[in-house]
C-alpha cells in the first residue's frame, strides 16, 4: 500500500502502547474484571495464534481465527444440542443451526481467500487508483 510508511508496523505499536498504557490501563482492568473467565481465555488463544501467523508470515490467511471460530461455534452447538430436552424437533433445530454457522464460516473463508489473492490484489488498487483519478 503506497500511502502508508513502509516502517515496521511494531514501531508504530509500540510508540502507541507506551503513550496510551497508563492511561487506559485501569479502563481495561474493570472491563476485564466483568468478562467471562472462558471468553477471556478465548481472546488469549486468539492473540496467541495470530502473533504464531505474524511470525511465520501466514497473517494475511486469517486461518487461526477462522479455525478458532469453527471450534467455538462448535463447543456452542455441543452444549446447545446437550441442554435440548424433549422434543427432537429442537435437536434438528440446533444441528441445523450448527450447520448454517460453519457455512456462513466457510463463506467467510472464501471472501478472505478472495480478498488476499491476486485478484482481490488487482482490484483493490484499481479502486484506489480510480478513487485517485
């Protein structure tokens, strides 16, 4: 991207996160004091796998987050299905639900495929340059 400096993007972090620190950390406590220990947990693996992606270069794939969204929508789906009492009209009711989140997953996927491929390249500068026209 030519408008952006091509500095390391962590110098930009870095200088950002050592002004800001002291000034939101206790914002940032009390939001997480009121957090699931689960979701909290979620967010730590997150960070961890997309730092994994930066380092091995793959960040522009997103399938850490995709593959975390799959697990999670499946743990809900497994906990949903086992809480269904009764009729089995709700069990269907649940794995078709279950299914239908995988898929708008799996068109998520293709969208990010699409948007970091060659073509999804090419477009993205012909609109900045038809933009800059």
């Amino acid at each position: 991207m030519w408008w952006i400096p091509h500095t390391p993007s962590h110098v930009f972090q870095t200088d950002e996160i050592k002004a800001n620190a002291q000034l939101y950390i206790r914002q940032i406590a009390d939001v997480l004091a009121f957090v699931n220990r689960q979701m909290i947990l979620i967010f730590k693996t997150n960070d961890l796998l997309r730092s994994i992606e930066h380092a091995l270069g793959t960040s522009n794939s997103m399938s850490s987050l995709v593959q975390m969204s799959r697990a999670c929508v499946r743990c809900l789906n497994n906990d949903s299905y086992r809480r269904c009492k009764g009729s089995t009209w709700r069990k269907y009711r649940v794995i078709i639900t279950g299914c239908w989140r995988q898929f708008a997953i799996s068109c998520y996927q293709v969208f990010l495929w699409l948007y970091w491929s060659n073509l999804g390249v090419l477009m993205r500068r012909s609109l900045v340059f038809s933009k800059n026209a």
